[in-house]
C-alpha cells in the first residue's frame, strides 16, 4: 500500500447526505475478477447521461473537479454494501481521501486498507469546508496525517480522529495483512486450545 | 464474575492476542464466500504465494449473478460466467467446499448457513457481504467485511478488529395481526436511520423478540446492518436449539447435548450494561412501508408521506427532496393506493419458507392484478423444495406470479431480474436505494403480507385488508 503522509489538492463537494454504496458503484460494475480500472464507472448513474456521454451537470464532470484528489462528502457517507468496490472505484478516479461528518463502519475499514483516507469532522468544520469549496473550486485543503489536521482558507484549521494502528499502517505503508501474519505462532496456540 | 452483555462473552471467547493501542486479532469460526467479493481476495493469496490456512472453515456459494430461470432458459452474461468460473477454479484449487451454481443444496449465502446448520450459537462468522447480520439470529456474532478481509480470513483464519459498542434494542409488547418481523425491524430503521447505529453491535431483547421464530429473527437482524449497525444478535433459547436440532452440520448425538449446555452461557448477564438502549412497542405498530431512497425513509403504511418541513435539519431537507424526486411521489401524500409495476418476494430477509407461507396465504384463491409483474424467489433449494410439498408454488402460479429457481435475483439485480426505469416495486428485500433493483427502478420495502397484497391489488394496500376478508 501506498503511504499516507500529507495531501494538499484542490476538492470536489458533493454535499449529499447518506451517498451508499450502490451510488458509489451500481451492482452491475461488481461482475469484476480484478479490483483496477472501477474509476470509469464511480458515480455511474449520476455522471452519465442515457446514451453514454458525460452529463455535464454533475458535479465530477466539470472541469474544475479534475486532478481533484479530495471528496468532501455529505454525512453518513458509504453506507449499505460492503462492496471493496466502492473505494477501488474512488482510487480509481484519484481521489486520497475523503471529508465527512460521518462514514458508514464497512466502507470506513475498507478505504483504510486502501490507501484512501476517511477525514471525520465536526459539522461546523464541515459546513465551512463545504461553503469554501463550492464558492470557490480552486480552493486548496490540506490533511496532515501525523498531526491529524485538516486546513482549509482563512487560518481553518481542525483535527480528526482515526485509531493509532490505521494511522501508522497509513503513514508507513504498511498492509495489514502481513501484521496478521506476523501472529502466526500465536494464532496455532489458539487453534490447539480449542480443540 | 463480572456480569456480560452476550456480544462481550463470544468476543472474549475469541480473541487471539489484544496489543494495547492495536486491534483485536480475532478468531473466525465460519468464513462464507460468494462469487462477486472473492475473487480479488484469491488473486491477493496467489501474488503472496500464500495458502488458505483452514479451508474447511470457509464455505462457498453462488448467489448474486446467478440466474433464477429454469436450467433451460439460463442467460449469463460473459463477465458473470468469468466471475462464476473463477469461484469455482478457486475453490477447487485451494480445497473449499462449494455448492455451486444447479446443486441441489445451492442458494443465498445468507440462507443456506443457517438451514444446513453451519451458523450456530456463539461462533465468529464473516462474509463478503453487509448481510452477514442475519446469522446473528443464532446468538453468533456475525459480520461483513470488505474483499481485503476475505484475504485476510482465508490467509490467516483471523481478522483485525476494533472492539465495537453495544446497543440494546429492546421489543416489547405483542405486535398485531399483520405485523411481521419485518416490520419491526423497518419500525427500528424508521426510528433511527439508516446512521443510527453505525459503531455498535445490537442485541435484540424483549417479549416481541422471544416470541419471533428463528426466521422472523433472521428477518430482524439481517437488516441490522441497514440500521448502520456492524452486527445484530439474538441470545439463543428453545427456538434456537429446535430449529438447529439435526440439521446437517450440527454436533449429532452426545456432542449435541454438550453443544447445547455450553449454548445455553450464551445470554447477556443480569447486571451487565450496553452503551446505549432503544425501546420499541410491538403493540403500537403497524404494517411498516418505505417512502423514499434508504431504508431509514419508512412509515406506517396509513400514514400520509412527510413533507420537507417534517425535517428540521437543511441537509436532511436536501436528501428527503432528492428522495421525493427520485421516488417522482408527491410529499405529504398517502402512498396507499400508489400504482405499482412489480412485486419481488425474495431475498436474504424474506425468502424463507415462513415467508412463502404468508405471501401464499394472501395469493391464494386470489389473481395478480392486471399489469403487475410478480417474482417469487426462495432463498434456497430446500426452500424451494418444501414449497412445493406444500403446494405453494402452484398457489403462487395458479394467482400469476412468477415461480423462480433461488438467488439473490431483484434484490440486487445482476442477474437480468431488474426494475425498468421509472417502475414501482413493493420489495422484500432491505434496500431501496437508486437504482438498486435496476437503473431508474424504484422500491418500496415492505413485508411479504404487504408485497402479496400489492400484487393482488396492484397498489400499495393495507394486507390487513385483505387479511381479514
Ligand atoms: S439477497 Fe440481496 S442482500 Fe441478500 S445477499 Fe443477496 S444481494 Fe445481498
């Protein structure tokens, strides 16, 4: 996994409330064997028109959104299935990572495991962020993972939560399977236990 | 000792090794699989040149793609036979049972563990899917993962996992006649929303829920993960134990006694405490409906539709307009009456043969309406089977439905079973989002009673209705 140190970029908003999973990539794009190339497809059904082309009202078409690597995200974002899909398809696009008022469990545990960053504001830092961001497109956001901030114009500047573990897997580039593996001895020991 | 809640007593029972300042490493007992979450995960084990380290723990079907006509008029497209195809190759390549696409013991993920006896009082159980819930029911603490934590489970049998919060929600009084499990459980998502309980696990007590049987509890934790929660669950009784009793893949004999003894532990303490309660009553409550594009957007279905200003909060305002648009319904409205297109009774949360039963009993003697497509879709073959020795299916035919062979079907709709754009379906499954029964396709949630009544008269309708005619 790619490591998370900081990012600063320009942002898409997209203030809709509860954004599941189904939004993020309809079921029809999961026929899939490989987790790449779900980026065409992320928002399908907002960001095409009927014959295919780029419905020019939706907020991921405009051009101002392009080279974007953060979502600002209305709350309760990614609910519903527990598709992998949904931020394979985010990565896919570009997008690092992701502010919100609040992240569905699943959805939440599967970015961390891909590299894409699940940034939990306080509503009020969220309004302002969504205010900014919509007023002007060109506006930059920072997120800082060491100190766990978040800076926006006009000297914003607020922390987020994530766990110790998540955050050094991030910032080291670490996967987490082979910390699992690491308990391999351990993990025997139990199994004999029980049986 | 310390009094516990029922979640506390099987985490505690599986903890591997708790690092301060680190997740759990938990041990998972039950690993279910199907084609469209796994193949990514195999891919994983194959570019680490890792092994499955327990394969007789994990379990595989074939349930989302598949296609629910009969063999002869089967149509799979080319990505879904790869995806199909690539289960197979990695079952067989890495040693995992798979009861595959035509098997006589085939049929949803979500069905088929508890009915062949694999889901059980207080083992660990995961799946590539939210839906995982539902064995919750059984007193087994029960979640989905995404397709990195399948690669985990198959490669280590364990997960990483943050210990979550507990949420009682507790059911009291006796529901009315008419009043499923269903309904509660859109009662419960009504109340809360669909964020409500993101972060806990929920146990479900009360008189309304001892009184479930073991189906209309799968009905109620299944839908647990729509409430936000990670997991719901039941402490396991009578109910539980007669359900499982001599089911395929349950301790037989001797080991059952002994099985049972050690189930009987599992029940939250007098003394012990959640970290929160919710408190419905059964009594108060009527057949529950969906309005809108989560399933957090019910009502009772008499009641008239809210209007934005129900809402105090501008964002919610936003989402409950869009809502209105999608759904193309008049906010403040009765929904009763609506013309509907389709009825889909089916799926992990209501496709059991309880649920045949009442579908059966409101359809019986009765005629779809004109114009209205109805697809009945059990859950499994089994189901599939005792329907049709109790002549449910010719019940169902004879009114004018659709009679299917199992899957997940127009729950999901990737299998050719989808709405058209613009349609109105009353639907047994658990979500109602965009486009989640097909592209444009919308959904109203509701009971099987409910979904029967809307074929019989074409509009959403009260079953009680008919109930009592
Ligand atoms: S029936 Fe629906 S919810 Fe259940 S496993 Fe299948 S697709 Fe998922």
């Amino acid at each position: 996994m790619a490591k998370f140190t900081t990012l600063t970029s320009h942002a898409v908003p997209l203030p809709a409330e509860n954004v599941d999973t189904d939004q993020i990539i309809p079921a029809r794009f999961l026929k899939v064997t490989d987790k790449h190339g779900l980026g065409d497809s992320l928002f399908c059904d907002w960001r095409y028109l009927k014959d295919g082309s780029n419905n020019p009202d939706f907020v991921l078409n405009e051009p101002a959104s392009q080279g974007a690597q953060i979502l600002v995200a209305g709350n309760n974002f990614g609910s519903g299935s527990s598709r992998e899909h949904a931020p394979w398809a985010l990565v896919g696009w570009g997008f690092r990572a992701i502010i919100s008022t609040g992240f569905a469990d699943i959805f939440k545990s599967n970015s961390l495991k891909n590299g894409l960053l699940p940034v939990e504001v306080s509503p009020e830092v969220h309004k302002a962020l969504m205010e900014a961001v919509q007023l002007d497109r060109s506006t930059k956001i920072t997120i800082d993972l060491q100190t766990q901030s978040v800076t926006g114009l006009d000297g914003l500047e607020a922390t987020f939560p994530i766990d110790e573990f998540s955050k050094h897997c991030l910032l080291e580039g670490i996967d987490q399977l082979g910390y699992l593996l690491s308990f391999d001895d351990q993990i025997t020991r139990y199994e004999q236990q029980r049986t | 000792m310390e009094p516990k809640t029922l979640f506390q007593k099987v985490w505690d029972d599986h903890v591997v090794v708790q690092e301060p300042d680190r997740p759990a490493v938990l041990y998972i007992d039950l690993h279910l699989i199907h084609e469209v979450t796994s193949p990514q995960a195999f891919t994983g084990l194959r570019e680490r040149g890792l092994e499955v380290r327990r394969p007789e723990k994990t379990i595989a079907t074939m349930d989302h793609s598949t296609p629910t006509l009969p063999k002869s008029l089967w149509v799979i497209d080319d990505q879904a036979k790869a995806q199909l195809r690539q289960l197979e190759r990695n079952c067989e390549e890495f040693g995992i049972e798979l009861f595959p696409l035509g098997d006589s013991r085939n049929g949803i993920v979500h069905v088929i563990g508890p009915e062949r006896g694999f889901t059980q009082p207080g083992k660990t159980i995961v799946c590539g899917d939210s839906h995982t819930s539902t064995h919750g029911a059984f007193g087994a603490l029960a979640f989905g993962i995404g397709t990195s934590e399948v690669e985990h489970v198959l490669a280590t049998q364990c997960l990483l996992q943050r210990k979550p919060r507990t949420l009682e929600v507790r059911v009291d009084g006796q529901a009315m006649p008419g009043v499923t499990a269903k309904d509660i459980i859109l009662a419960l998502c009504a109340e809360i929303g669909t964020g409500g309980a993101t972060g806990y696990v929920i146990e479900y007590t009360g008189s309304a829920i001892r009184g479930l049987d073991m189906e209309g509890r799968m009905t109620v934790c299944n839908m647990s993960i729509e409430a936000g929660a990670r997991a719901g669950m039941i402490a396991p009784d009578e109910t539980t134990f007669d359900y499982l009793k001599e089911r395929e893949r349950v301790p037989q004999g001797a080991d059952w006694d002994g099985a049972v003894e050690r189930w009987r532990q599992l029940r939250t303490d007098e003394g012990a405490t959640f970290d929160k309660t919710v408190v419905i009553d059964a009594s108060k409550l009527e057949p529950m409906i969906t309005y809108g594009t989560n399933p957090g957007m019910g009502m009772q279905i008499s009641e008239p539709m809210p209007t934005t200003d129900s809402f105090d909060d501008p964002s919610q305002q936003a989402a409950f307009e869009k809502a209105m648009g999608y759904m193309g319904l008049e906010p403040g409205t009765q929904l009763l009456g609506k013309k509907i297109d389709v009825v889909f009774i089916g799926s992990c949360t209501n496709s059991r043969i309880g649920d045949l039963r009442m579908a059966a009993g409101v359809l019986s003697g009765r005629k779809v309406a004109d114009g209205v497509r109805t697809l009945v879709v059990p859950g499994s073959h089994d189901i599939k089977k005792q329907a049709e020795a109790e002549g449910l299916d010719l019940i169902f035919k004879e009114a004018g439905a659709e009679w299917r062979e199992p899957g997940c079907s127009m729950c999901i709709a990737m299998n050719g079973d989808n709405l058209e754009p613009g349609q109105y379906a009353v639907s047994t499954s658990n979500r109602n989002f965009e486009g989640r029964q097909g592209k444009g396709g919308r959904t109203f949630l509701a009971s099987p009673l409910t979904a029967a009544a809307a074929a019989v008269t074409g509009k959403v309708t009260d079953p009680r209705s008919l109930l009592l005619s």
